[in-house]
C-alpha cells in the first residue's frame, strides 16, 4: 500500500475528530435578552396620611384666551371650565382625604376650592334660584364625599361620587387635554347623591348598578330617583370598553325650577386604549 493510500484516511478522520471536538466545545449562542418594559409611574406619595386616610390633592391655574365671543347665539357659553376672555383662573385646590382598603370600611372626602367649584356645583348645596351660571358663586364644593365598603368582588359606596359616564373627568390632571369637551359639560352630569355597588365579576370584567337623585343633584328637584347602570371590559392592558346607562325623571330646567318633567336617559360607551379614549353618546328627554 502506498503512502499516499494510508495518509488520506488517517488526514479524513483527524479532521472530522477536530471538527466534533470544536462542536462540543464551541458554546451555542444565547439569545438576546428581551428589554424590560418601562415601568408604570408611581403615585406621588400623600402628602400625609392617618388612620389609614391618605391627603392628596393638586392645584389647577390656568390661563385663557378666547379668539371668538365665547357664547352661543342663546347667550349661553360655549365653554364651561375656561370661559372667560383674556384671563387668568386659579381654577382648583382639589384635597381629597381618602381609605379604600380592598377589604373593609372605608371613606373619601373631596372638596374642589377655586372657580371650577361654581361650575361643577350640585342642585341642593348653592342658591336655587341662581345657579352656577346666574351668580351662585361659593367657590367651595364638596365635590364627593362617601362611605366604602368592600367584601371580595363586591364594593359599595353611599353618598356623593363622582359620574361613571363619559371619557372625562372632573380634575383636569386626570385628562389629556387641559380644557374639557363641550360634552362633558353640557352633556353628561359631573356627581350624583345615592348608593352605587361595583362587582369585580372576573380580571377582564366590572359590573356596576346603582340609585341616585339624578344629574347634579344632592337633593333631587323633581323628587325622583334615576338608576345606573353600567360595566368596564378590559380584554388587555391597554385596551378598554366602558358602558352607562342613566334614566329617570328630571326637570327641563333646575335654576329657575322648571314645573315641566320628562324621563331623561343616556347612553354612553367609550372606548380607551392607553391615554387616548373614544367617546360616543346618546342623551335622551322626552316630556311624559
């Protein structure tokens, strides 16, 4: 046998035994790790807390200019929260005192003081034969105040609570515009006096249903009681479906008192993915 016949397998099987070794020890790649997702921002802390309550609050100034006349053709404005021409507002100094614990008693206590008090005031706790657009400036509203209670998936409050309809709220570090939409103003109520119950029905879905005096109401004018009802659907994080429904006999007007009633219902359903919310609505009066 030649050299040449006996050098070419033993140079075949050294290379594939140098190419196993490099295999086995050449380490496999490891993937790269995934970048952690920006954490939510935290709640400022209380300013102090007692009891359990905690005391927040946040102070709203502003300025406005208006390029137009500021009022429909009826006189009436066509702003609510910043109405004024070439003005600066000290609109709010929002404290809320609050314990909502996931089990058990608790409570909340807000009051608004500045000139979004005026606007947002309830029939029963300002001049009725003003109101808040006629001159019955207080400039402090107990905005809400209640009692709280949670068992569960169950939670009720008894009192004065803010709305579940529409995509805005009442302090404006809660929006995501500075100013709020006409429909939040003329459209749909702010507070109502009465018991609401929330019912956490699974991760994705709340129930809520309750009783009040009506729109804007601490004591209703047309001796009535309108119902709630309403639900959230959350199917991700970021996504979200909220849905109202308020019915019951209301007056046309409440300042001056209005003898005429009819049965008012509204429909709301929104629509909220991240900060941004989608928003449509149906209000209905109808004399009965």
């Amino acid at each position: 046998m030649s050299i040449k016949n006996c050098l070419l397998p033993a140079i075949a099987a050294t290379c594939v035994a140098m190419a196993s070794a490099q295999a086995q020890t050449t380490p496999s790649p490891v993937p790269e790790a995934k970048p952690a997702e920006p954490a939510a921002p935290s709640p400022p802390p209380p300013i102090f807390s007692i009891w359990g309550f905690d005391l927040t609050g946040h102070v709203d100034v502003g300025y406005s200019y208006l390029s137009g006349s500021g009022k429909f053709v009826s006189g009436v404005n066509d702003r609510v929260f910043d109405f004024k021409h070439d003005s600066a507002y000290f609109h709010a100094l929002d404290l809320q005192f609050a314990r909502l614990p996931d089990e058990g008693w608790g409570g909340l206590v807000d009051v608004t003081i500045g000139k979004d008090a005026d606007t947002i005031a309830a029939y029963g706790t300002i001049s009725k034969s003003k109101g808040p657009a006629n001159g019955a400036h207080h400039y402090v509203d107990p905005t809400q105040f209640y009692a709280y209670y949670a068992t569960g998936p169950l939670s009720i409050i008894a009192g004065k609570y803010v709305t579940n309809a529409g995509a805005e709220v009442i302090k404006s570090d809660g929006d995501v515009n500075y100013s709020r939409s006409i429909l939040f103003g003329y459209a749909i109520p702010f507070t109502h006096t009465g018991v609401r119950a929330t019912y956490k029905a699974s991760d994705t879905l709340t129930l809520l249903g309750g009783v009040n005096e009506g729109w804007d109401a601490f004591e209703s004018p047309s001796h009535e009681a309108t119902v709630e009802l309403g639900g959230t659907f959350a199917p991700t994080k970021t996504v979200s479906f909220v849905a109202s429904y308020y019915g019951g006999k209301e007056r046309v007007t409440n300042y001056p008192k209005s003898d005429a009633k009819g049965r008012r219902n509204l429909f709301d359903i929104e629509w909220r993915q991240g900060q941004v919310a989608r928003h449509c609505g149906l209000r209905q009066l109808s004399n009965q």
